[in-house]
C-alpha cells in the first residue's frame, strides 16, 4: 500500500518488528508526542525513538515552546490524533512528512536532545 511517497505494509519485510526489539527497525520513522499524554509520555515515546535502528527519522514533540512555538499546545493521549487541533497541528506535519522524499528527509534530519535530566526530552526542529 502507497502512503505519499511510502511504500507501507505488513511483516518483517515492511520493516515492522517484534515488540521490544526496535533497533531492527528499519523503516523510515516519525513519532509525535506530546507533554500532555499520560498513557505515552515523552519520557518513554523518546526512549522508543532512540531505539530504533531507522536511519530516517523524526521526533516532534507537542507542549514545548522551548524549541518551536508553533509547538506548544498541550495534547492529551487522544487529542494528538483525534481533535479538531489537531487536525490544524498535528496531521499537517505528518502529511508533510508522508510526502517528503526520503533523500530529502535524510538531509534535513536533526537528531533529537538526549538529555535524560529533562522532564520531557526536546524536539529536534521541523524543516
């Protein structure tokens, strides 16, 4: 199945992998989080985000004016996917990333701060 430019689809070809074991990962990866979620907070959703093995990827992280204003609505768990907010946020970012060739990604790729002190680690910059 074509998502944008993404090829997406089911089994260990399509990159998908057993749980726990995300450093086999190999599929292009964006992972949004936000400091309002309390059944995946940042702290955990970043975590996962280190682990993967994907060369191409993006942590965006909502509720953190810090880094991007543009960023700082709080989501809760279902708002960051399912709300009118987000809809004006949060899909744009993904479509954005969805249409973007992978080459392009790569160039642009900013790795996310680690620092493991923080509340909530920080987002790398969206392009």
């Amino acid at each position: 199945m074509k998502i944008g430019r993404r090829t997406v689809g089911v089994g260990e070809e399509a990159g998908h992998v057993a749980p726990g074991d995300l450093s086999r990962l190999e599929a292009p990866l964006l992972v949004v989080a936000s400091t309002g979620d309390r059944i995946a907070p940042p702290r955990s959703v970043h975590a996962g985000w280190r682990a993967a093995g994907s060369a191409t990827r993006k942590y965006v992280l909502f509720g953190d004016s810090r880094n991007d204003p543009a960023r700082s609505t709080v989501f809760g768990h279902n708002d960051l996917m399912c709300s009118r907010t987000a809809l004006e946020q949060v899909w744009p970012l993904v479509a954005d990333w969805l249409e973007t060739d992978e080459a392009e990604l790569n160039a642009a790729q900013v790795a996310a701060p680690t620092d493991a002190g923080a509340a909530c680690p920080a987002s790398s910059p969206s392009p």
